[in-house]
C-alpha cells in the first residue's frame, strides 16, 4: 500500500561528482541543499551574491560574473550609514567602502572563476515578482531597507524570463558547451502575495523553465524540488514554524531524492565514508582531559588523515574540519 504519491525524478544523461566544479545561484532554498554540498566536500560556491529570489536578479548576478572584471566604489550605493551593492543581499553590505568592497570581490572573483569551468549551474528561481529601481529601471537583488517609494514592483511573465535567458544560455553554453544548467523552482511559499499570487508567481516560474529546456534540450534541465515538497511531503510537519519553509527534515529528503538521481555512486560512496568524520567532527566533548574524549579526538584525526591520503582531490578547505 502507498503511502505518498512518489514525484518521479527524471533519468538525467549525466552524474554530478566530486571532481565537477558547480555553481549554485537563486533563493534560500539553494542555500539549504549547497551547505550540504559544502558539508560533503564537493567543489562548489553558493550564493555570490547572496539569496536571489527572481529569474532577472539571478540573470544579472551571472552577467557580471561573465562581463564584469571586479566591482568598484562606482558600483555601491549609500543608505544608513551603509554601503551596499542592489547586485547583493545584505551580508555584503558594511559601514565602510572598502570593507563591503572586499566582501564582495572575495566571493565575486572565486565565483568568476568557478563558473568558468563549472560542469553544473544550478538555479533555484523562487518568485516572478521583481523590484525595478525608479532611478535607472534595473532590478535590485535586495532593496536593503529603502523607502519602497524608490522602487516599482511588478511580476514577470513567461516571456519576459524567457526573453532575458535566452542569450544569456547562449553566452554560457557558447564559453563552456558541456555546461549543465539544472533549474528548479523553490517549494518556499510567498504569502504576502496570498495563496493564488503565490500559485501564479510559481506557475510563471515553472512555464519558463520548460520552454528554457524546450529550448535548450542538451544543457537545461528541471530537478522537481517543487513538487516533491507539494506533492509528495504534503504534510505541515515538513515545515517549519512559520508553514511557508520545508523544515530540515524536507530538505534532508530532498537532498537524498537529489543525490539518488543526480550524483554518481562513486561520490555517494564518498558520502558514506565521510560520514563517519562528520559525526566525530560534530561532536563537542565537555572535558578535553578525559582519557575517551582523548581517544576519540585521536581517532577522529586518524580518520581525517586517512580519508585525505585517499581522497586528496576532495574540497578539504570546506568545513569538515572545524
């Protein structure tokens, strides 16, 4: 007897492995599933701009990665006693220029680089709404605490996402044909628009990625985070508090759902004999001069030691060993 109707995951022509650099761009969402991608040691940088919840800010984020060489003071603005770039979220921003300066290009230049000779980008598009500043018409990423007043909110359309992806895939694919471009759409609702605005937002979202793929069969592709949280997890003990956020037990299902179909067995082998380390790595003994806290402090380094001898590739500069 089922219990659940089980989301099919599509049989994609490729595997994600510990050798293949990914980027990770788009809302929290993509920040849940890429901390466990840092957790395990693959090569992989999220975020470089911080949480992006729309398809144009994500687009523009990718642009300066592809045009821009770095970012300048010409690029910040000022607002509080804080400077800031609407490219980024808040983390970047500080009160001093140069500190929010250094900020930045530390990720941005890592990021550059990565998704120059990334094998996946994946996108996590969380809603069609934009915020459009009044003085130039560009989407902002983050209107960082601003009078609305200053900004013009609209929702796209299918053929606007469409429209604005369309060369930017041709850029990318151009520069890094076996790029794979891995779209899905955050199954975080967004309440303020109310239950149908949050339907038509993720709809409009969810059309654009299948003419995307439509239009880019051999490197765009859906992984259905969406409705695996919809469909499958429909129960609100898969969220948290608020009942808009699939809680950690949502996003540790659809990380196994994500690894069974998207990373290659030998990773998932990796996976398994890291494990071991994380559990010993997480562990925060009361007495550091009790002869077992000893014990397993030597067996945990013994554990590290071996597993970088046999894995010496692995991201070993993530945070496994803090």
């Amino acid at each position: 007897m089922k219990l659940v109707t089980e989301v099919p995951v599509p049989e994609y022509p490729f595997k994600m492995d510990h050798q293949t650099p990914v980027l990770m761009m788009g809302s929290c969402f993509t920040e849940n599933i890429g901390s466990l991608m840092v957790k395990y040691l693959f090569q992989v940088q999220v975020n470089p701009f911080g949480v992006t919840y729309n398809p144009l800010s994500v687009k523009r984020g990718l642009e300066a990665l592809i045009n821009k060489e770095n970012y300048t003071e010409a690029d910040l603005e000022q607002y509080n006693n804080l400077w800031f770039s609407f490219d980024h979220d808040t983390r970047f921003s500080a009160p001093d220029v140069e500190a929010s300066l250094q900020k930045i290009n530390t990720t941005f230049l890592r990021s550059k680089e990565m998704l120059g000779r990334a094998g996946f980008l994946i996108i996590t598009w969380g809603t069609a709404w934009i915020f459009r500043n009044n003085s130039d018409g560009k989407v902002v990423c983050n209107c960082h605490k601003i009078p609305a007043s200053r900004f013009s909110r609209s929702r796209l359309t299918v053929t606007e996402i469409v429209e604005a992806y369309d060369p930017l895939l041709k850029q990318l694919i151009e520069k890094n044909p076996a790029l794979k471009v891995m779209v899905n759409v955050s199954p975080v609702r967004h309440w303020k628009d109310g239950p149908h605005g949050n339907q038509l937002s993720k709809s409009t979202l969810l059309l654009a990625q299948e003419t995307l793929e439509k239009l880019y069969p051999l490197n765009v592709f859906y992984f259905p985070s969406y409705e695996i949280v919809m469909d499958e997890l429909r129960d609100y003990r898969f969220y948290s508090s608020d009942m808009l956020h699939p809680n950690d037990q949502a996003t540790g299902y659809i990380w196994e759902r994500f690894q069974q179909s998207v990373i290659s067995p030998d990773s998932q082998k990796i996976m398994g004999e890291l494990e071991e380390l994380l559990k010993m790595t997480g562990h925060r003994p009361r007495n550091q001069n009790l002869h077992a806290t000893r014990q397993m402090i030597q067996k945990r380094d013994k554990k590290l030691k071996d597993l970088k001898a046999k894995y010496p590739t692995l991201a070993w500069n993530n945070k496994v060993e803090n």
